[in-house]
C-alpha cells in the first residue's frame, strides 16, 4: 500500500475508534465489551498504519518537513 494511503486509512481507522458504537447501537453486556474491543483495536491499528508511513515521511525529509509532508499526504496533494 502506497505511504499516503496508509496515512489516510491510518488516520481514519484512528478516528472512527472514537465513535462510541456500543453507546449509540445501545448495547448491552456482552456485545458492548466486544465493540469497545473493537474500537481499541482500530485504533491501535491506524495509529500503526499512520505511523509506520509518518515514519517514512521523517526519513525523506527530516524532522522539520515531516509535518508538512505528512499533511500534503493527508490533502492528496505531492
């Protein structure tokens, strides 16, 4: 997967671990554990995503272009 993807996909799977599912579907034990499962692990695994390819951008271009490499990712622009 291309690094601006995997910052894109990264940094939605991180948001959408804050939508509380569990609260807004009203479920009760023992689904309500499960979803809260869920939302940890999307946001462990975006902030992975997200991060292997911020790292990227930090061996291209150093710590001071980093930011604005990984934001022209994030708006699609090169």
């Amino acid at each position: 997967m291309p690094s601006r993807m995997r910052l894109r996909v990264g940094v939605l799977m991180w948001l959408a671990s804050w939508v509380p599912y569990g609260i807004i579907f009203e479920l009760r034990h023992p689904w309500l554990e499960i979803t809260w499962a869920v939302e940890v692990a999307l946001g462990v695994g975006g902030l992975a995503l997200a991060g292997s390819a911020f790292a990227s951008a930090v061996k291209e271009g150093g710590w001071r272009r980093a930011p604005g490499i990984a934001w022209r990712a994030m708006l699609g622009r090169a």
